[in-house]
C-alpha cells in the first residue's frame, strides 16, 4: 500500500518522540513513510520532499523538530498539503522555543500544530484529515473515541471502587 | 452549495479576528457556515454541534476562542472531523493562554493549531486538507503559492528601487 | 454519610496530585466521592455530571486537570456550584499551561483556581466554603489554622536552637 | 440587609477593576460591602479585617490586589471564609506578576483565584458559594446560566444572518 | 554579641537554601539570629516580629520565602528597616513565582530583591548595608571582594594551563 | 551638605524612570546625586565611579538600566557599597529583561533589585538603608509608613461613602 | 562599490525596523544591498540567495524576519558566510517568538542573534565582522565607540546640571 | 600559531558548556585562546582584556556566562572586535535569564547572541567571520555543510530502513 502520511523529522533523535505518531497511524492501518528531511542539514532535499509530497501520493506530512524549529513550515511553503507541525522539546525551555517556532507562521503559509511532544495527536489529527473523506475511516474513527470513553470510564470504575 | 467547513467562535466579539478564516475560504470559492457556539455558555449545544458536524457534510472545523480557550478541544472530543483551533488574544497576556488552552491536548484528541489570531491561516489550512483529496482545489493552492511568491517578488522589486 | 464534595480528574493519572484534597476533607470530616470524569473522553457523561451535580447533593466540586485543561471550566459552565480547579503539571511547562488554561476563564463562567499541584488547598478551599455556612466547621477551620501556626511556632524553635 | 461578601483591595485604583465583582452582586441582590484594605499600608488593620469577617456575618471575601499581590494570602491566612483572589495587571506585565503572587499560595491557606481582572467572575464566584446553601439563589443562577446561553443563541442568529 | 541582621523564613524546608545567607555573615563575623516566622502561618507573629525588629537593634532583614512568597513584604511593610527577599523555588515554575511575589512590590514598601535561591548573596547585602557605616567592614568587604578576583585569576590560570 | 547617595543611569532617556527615586529621597532630605554613567558606552568611566564611590562619601548607589541591564551587577563588582538595581522597561518585553539582567547576580556579587520602574521604592530602600544608622531617620521613616497606613485609611472611607 | 553586506527581509512591512541596519552601514561606508527574501513565500529564491551570497562577495548577511522566524536560520544553512538575525516583534508576544525562533538553531547552524527589533546592532556587528580584518575600518569603530563615550559623558553633564 | 579567537568565561564551571567551542576551532584548525575573565570578579582585568584583544591579534572574541550574565556585553563595550555571546544555564530559569542578559543590548554595543548552551555553535560562527575573509576556510565550511547534509542523508537511510 502506498504511503499516503510522510513523517519526517531533522533528526533520528527526535525518533523517540516522533515514534507516537507512526504508532496512531498503524492503529488506523493508514499507510505513512518515515524519513530525516532536516531544513537546516538538507535544506535543498527539504525543499524537493515538500515540491514532491502531493505528487507521489501523499494527504498530509507530519514534521517534527526541536529549538528553532524551521521543518514544519518550511514544509508548508514548498507543498499543498497540510502539514502537521510536532514541537519538539530540547534539554533547556521546555519547548516553548519549538512551539512558538512552529506555530507562529506568517499568514499564507499554515501549519497545523499540536502540544509540545504531541507526536500521537499528529498521527490522530492526519487519520481525522483522511476520515473526513472516508466514510469507513471516519466510522473507525468514531469507534476509537468511543474506546477513550470506554477506558475512561474504566478508570473511573476502578478509581471509586 | 452546502458548506464543507465550520467556522464557530464563543461569541461574536471574536469575529473581527476570526473573519479571516471567511476571507480565505472565499477566495478557494469553499462553502462554510458561521456560527457562535460557546463552550461555556451553550455546552449543549456546543456538543451537538460537534457531534452533528461530519453527518452534516462538514468535512472540518475551524473554532476560535480566547483566554481558558475550551471550544476547539471540546468540539475535537465529539467530532471525528479535523478541528482547526485559533487563539483569539484577550485584552491581557497577548493569547498566550489562549494558545496554551487550545494547543496543549492530551493525547487522543487533537487541535490543529495555528498562531495567534491566525484565523486566515485555519482558513487556509482548511482548504489544504480539502485540496488533498481534490486536484482542482490542489492546484489553486498552488496558483495561490505562486502569487504569495509573486507578490513577495514584487515587494523586493521595489525595496531594492 | 451522602458526599458534599466531588473530586474529579481526567484520568486516574492525576490521582497522585489529586489525592491531597481527598485527604484535606478526610481530617475535617467531610464527605465526599472521587471520580474520573474526563472533559476529552467522556464530554457527555462529564456534562451529565455537572448537571446532577447541585441535585445529588454536592455543595462544591474540585476538579483537577493538565494541560489544555477543560475539566473545571467545562463543570462550572453545566453547574451552579462552584468549582474549584487544580491545575495538574504534565512533563513540560511546569504546570503553565494547566494553570492558563483553567484561571483565565470569561467572564459568566467562573472556576476558583489553586497552585500548581495544589490539591490539598483545592479541598481546603471546598472545606471553607461549607464552614462558611456551618458554625462547628467553622470553629475546626480555625483550629486547623491554629495548628498550622502551633507547627511553625515549633519549626521556629527547633530553628533558632 | 447585613452583608454576607466584603469586597475589599489594596488600594483605590483598583476600585475600576473590581467594580465588577459589586456588580455581580447587585445583580443577584447579594449584600456585601467595600473597602480598601492594604496588605503592605494597613497591614494591622488588614488582619482585623480578616479576623473579625467571619464574626460579622461575611461569608466570602473577595480582594483584590496587584503586582507582589498580598491581600489575598494574607487575608486568608486570618479568616476561616473562603478569599477570592483577583489579581489586578499593573502598567508591566501583563498581571502575570499579579496571578503568580495570588494563586501560588502554600498548602494550608487556599485562595480561590480567578482570571487577570476577572472580577466579574470573582462575584459570580461568591455568589455560587452562597446558592450552594441557598436554594432560591441557587435557581437563580440556573436562569443567569441560562440568560448566558439565550444570549450566546442570539448572537449566533445574527452571526448567521 | 547582639544579632544585627534578622533571617527568617516561612517554614524551616526553606533553610537548606537559606542557609548560605547565616554563612555569608558568619564569614564577616556578623551577629544575627535565625527564626522561622510564617506570614500565611502566623501572621500576628510576623507583623509583631517586624515591628519591634528595629527595637531589637537589627539593621536589616532576610527573609526568604517561596510561590506566593509574602514574607518579605509583610515585614518591610511594618518595619522602617531595609528588607531583603530571597525568593525560594519550589518545585514547580523554577521561582519565577516567588521572584515576582517579592520584587514586585507596590510603591511605598521596598523589598531589596535577590537572585532566585540566591541567600548568599542576601547575606553579602546585608554586610554591605552595614559596610557602608563601618570603615572596618568595608575594608573587609573590600578584601573579600579582592578573594574573589583572586580566585578567578587562579581558576583562569588552570583552565589556560 | 554631601550627597550620600548616588543615582546613576545608563542614558538620559531613563530619567523620566529614575526621577521618581530622586523625589524620594528629597521627601526624606537626604542628599543625593544624579549622573549619566553607561557601563556599554563609558565602561572605564563607570569603573571609577564605583570604585570611588565609597571614598567620596557614598552609602549607597541606586543604578537603573533597561534591556541587557549591566550597569547595577557592574557598579556592584567594584563597590563594597550597597547598589540598588532599578530594571527599566524598554519598548518590548515588558522590562522582564531588564529585571533578570540585574536581579540574577551569581553569587558573590549582590544587587538589591527593585521592582520594573521601581525607582521611588529604590529611594525609599537606601533611606532604609541609611535610617538603620539614623535614629531621626528612623522615626521619618515610621512617620512615613504612618502616613501610607492614613492615605489608605481615607481612600477606604471614601470609597465606603 | 561592490556590496559586502546583503540585508534581508520577509516582507517589506519589516523594513521600518530593519532600516536602521543600513544606517548603522550608511554610518560606516560599508557598501551593502537590500532586498525581500521570503523562506516561506520564495523558499527556492531564499535558497539561491543564499547559495550565491559569497560568490557574489558578499562578507556578512542580515536578516530580519517575525513571529515563526526562518530566514535567519535557513540561510545560514545554505550560506557558509556569518549571518545575523534580527527578531522582529509582530503585534503579539513582544517578540518572544521571533526571538526563540531565530536564537534556538541547532548545533551546526550558526545565527548571530541580536536583541528584539536590535536592526541597528546587526548593522554595527556586520561592521565589526568587517574590521576585524581591516585596520581603517577597526580604527573607525574605535573612533564610533569613543563617540557612544562622549554622548554620554556629555547627557551626564547636562543631567547634573 | 597565534590564537585569532578568544574563547573566554565567568568561571571554570562554565567550561563543561564552553568546551564545544574550542572543539569547533579544533574542527576547523583555527588557533584559539581560553581563559577565565569574570566581569564581575575581575572587571578591571576583563576591561583590559577586551581592550588588548584585537591588538593581540584576536578577530572574535566567544564570550559564555550564565543568569545576570555580563561578560559578553562588557566586552564588546571595550573592543572593536565581534563578540559572540553564550547564554550558559544556571540550575533555574533554564537560561532564559543568560539568553536576554546577553541579547538585549542597547544600540550601539551589538553581541552575537547563539542559543541557550550553544557554544558550538559560536565556534563555528567565529569560524564563518574568519572564512569570510580566507577562501580556502570558505572552502572548508562549505564541507562541514556538506558533512552535515551527508550525515542526516545517512540517519534518514537508516531510519526508512
């Protein structure tokens, strides 16, 4: 199956965080490539992923980086498609750097941001993207919200017990 | 046409700022509808607003609000549809709390966020995540690229005169 | 003894931080009832919660959350009561973006916040409010308060020897 | 009528901010009384204040205060009622000084904090501790939750039109 | 020998980091006394502490205390003597809330503000606070000032060795 | 009669700051002067002034600064006399950068910090400073406080009225 | 004459403050070149600029850029020259964002980072880069920061007078 | 060979962060010094320093210190030199306090301010001045770029793999 979710990150160390995100994508079997696309260490080749992304089949990238985060929006200049921006977090700052970084784009050029090492949330917020044009997609959907309350409410159980 | 984007904000006093995501959906010739739906003072109906959302042929929704900024991630937990979250900055603390409020979801539901006041931005993300799935839309958002360059173009043209 | 006070939580993650008001009520006898009731994973049932909440009883509700966190502001917009809320600090941001998210609430909708991690007052807090309108209570706050001074008179003495 | 909220603050300058938390008040004909009572100017008089609060019949106090924000804290530590905290922004700052100061208090002396100038919410906030013990003012809270939302409604009818 | 400078601080878990101030004064044979005084926890204690400080023939307070840290400026509010403030980090927020509850004090009462757990140098103002009435003092102060470049001259050597 | 404290300023431009701690201390008559001495535009001028600052009959510096704020911590490192820092507030940033460029001296080297734009309460903090040697002073100062606690008193009245 | 120094700039809506860099370089006779360059809307142009930049003989490159920052850093990625970054503050967060956003590069890219809206020192620092290898240009920063001496000598002078 | 950068800082403590500095030299084979120079223990030996620098044949001086950090702005008041500023983290405030002590200087005296423990990277900023004015150092950055590119080509292959 054809990748249809690019992640990409500026570096194998923001692996471990990044990792929640093919992880959300693998629940919902939507298929998803992984890659180093570095705006500061491979600028050109960043520039040619983004010019490429919707051409070779993808819906939606999901980028993350930490510090002066330039991945995500410079993603979003040179591609379409929407692209989901993972803050983060360094040693120092808490990756209040990186989220500002990444949220803060310019009008005209958007990126859709989620919490600082919110790398799940990237994942669910693609599948949301792809369901809202996949009735079966959106039905599976709907079903994992239902399993968060269901956990919930599992909790809740236990907790007053 | 039916509208395929929402746009809601917890009270009309948001919509200076959150008239921007109209105009840019204007201009992708995209049908929305408007709304004020409060989290705090119309929870109900809030939730049936976003339960109701994807069955009404809403493909995403773009929601603004300031300050404790509850109605992006609420509406998120009760729809399985992309939402797009703009901080609306209140008179004090310049959105930082309405950023954090809207950005900062737990994991299993999540906010696309865009910067302060960037509600031309959830606009034009909204139409990303159509054109991903239309290649008429994707293509005048390339045309829309383009211009962002052509005008940046012709903004260096005359610094440099 | 029919509970006074709830103590909700989004996830029985927070007990650890939350437990503190339970154990503030305990020392001043007051009955209350513990429960997961998360804004994001179970909205409907959280805003049945608020809903019941004056009806069954409670005089006040303590809800803690992290985060972009809903929990109390969404409760007091269903209830009458008053809510206190307990900003719950996740892993970055020290609890910031926790206590944004639940003091800045709009005008209308009010939630009576504590630190950062600061269960033990948010139960005071509810203590105080019942003594308010109970005399005996009333005189064991004023205890308490004694005994607070009693320790640190002591501390004081241990110090200077 | 006796007043059952002592509405006091640092100084009267403040009196442009918390005018709204009298105004609450008023409109749920709640009795109360003003004052200024500077922590740092009237430190003596501001513990006697505290002191004899509960005596006098008050069963909520709400202050409100500035900058290093003291009046809260300390009237708490004095009283058994709840004190509700407003911390009022100065020229700097954004009241980020002022929220810290009022909300970041200590295990075993609560204060019930609302937003950077929330007064407003501070006499909502009394005014639901009172219909906790009140059943007619209790109704009335209902209807002003509901006014909220017949006013929200409202303006989402004319948003749309 | 008469305690000159007064150390206090809001409970003795604060002593670890206030300590350094008591040793700074021991290294320029200054008499002081040591004393837990709690603004939240006694309160009549720390307004009778201040106001008969001067009395007692101190020249100066320290005070240290952490998040909504009031110490400080309830003592230099009741007492005519030059007070300094250590602001205490709890565990949360890095002491960036104690550093604003005590630098930020309102026109009329000073509070002389340190570094965030900076005792020692809280320690090393009060020395030069009474350096600046005693030639003795001052020369030391001048001598250990002379330490200190020497010490760094020492460490500059090792580190180009 | 010789001024025994000196105010100092990085430019002209934070006069409009600084003034308010010369008119402190003419309430209190105690002798002062006033002077230009920039730590990044008179680096060797502002040594000396430290340096000689103590022989000259200085008991205390009071030194404002903006931004990067080196001038208190420098005057500091070559004056065994007190220094009083005043962060003046530059165009951005609130003066949050001006506050920790003087307030966070490694240890060794202390600054009494005031608040931003604190300037009349550095006056009043080197009439403390002096008072603690002064018994008339002492009494000017109560007399002082006294006046605050009676200003407050009377605001209090009108406000009730 | 050849330019040495390439200012540029996102948007010529920045060009209010990065003037003062071409005065501060009009100040010093160092020959420069301004232009628009966008990372986000000219991405491919912005890359080429950089690439050229030393070949076309330039030394030194400022760039200004706000909000979610990413020139400064994208450049200095393509580029082997020193480049400097001018945060520019946009209508919110008093350009913390663009500051986090320029300053917080990863090891390897190098941005020379000066103060908010510090267009100014960018000049001057592009001009100290230059006369650390020419002597006449060195000499004329002496003579420049001599002029900073006597301004400020002479404001002292006013200002005791 | 004789050094043309001085690497200097407050204290031997801060060496375990200024250490990558001088390994970026090393990198690059430019000639370098390290030494303590302490603004506040030493600021008549710092001034001289940095008067002396470019006499001694220095091109940039690197310049680390940590909280109300001095150094780098002292320095730059006194040559004509570039100066490179690193905001070393002290155990609180996560270097934030170092970052804006550094950066925000007053026009007229610029600092090149890299990120929060960023020494690295003022090595290689020092080394891209020199290359600017040595074309076979030019050479050799541009192979250091290429080196990055090739390494993050290379964790990308491994990642996909």
């Amino acid at each position: 199956m054809s990748p249809v979710v690019g992640i990409v990150m500026g570096s194998d160390s923001d692996w471990p965080v990044m990792e929640a995100a093919a992880k959300a994508l693998d629940e919902f079997e939507i298929a998803y490539e992984v890659d180093v696309v570095s705006a500061h260490r491979m600028p050109r080749e960043m520039i040619t992923y983004g010019e490429q992304a919707a051409d070779r089949g993808l819906k939606a990238i999901i980028a993350g980086a930490g510090g002066a985060a330039h991945l995500p929006g410079m993603l979003a200049s040179v591609t379409p498609l929407p692209v989901i921006g993972v803050p983060v977090p360094l040693k120092y700052l808490d990756g209040m750097d990186s989220l500002l970084s990444i949220v803060q784009m310019p009008a005209g050029v958007p990126v859709a941001t989620v919490s600082v090492a919110g790398a799940r949330n990237a994942g669910l917020l693609a599948a949301r993207m792809l369901a809202a044009h996949d009735e079966e997609l959106l039905g599976r959907m709907r079903e994992f919200q239902q399993e968060l309350n269901d956990q919930a409410t599992e909790k809740g159980k236990r907790l007053r017990a």
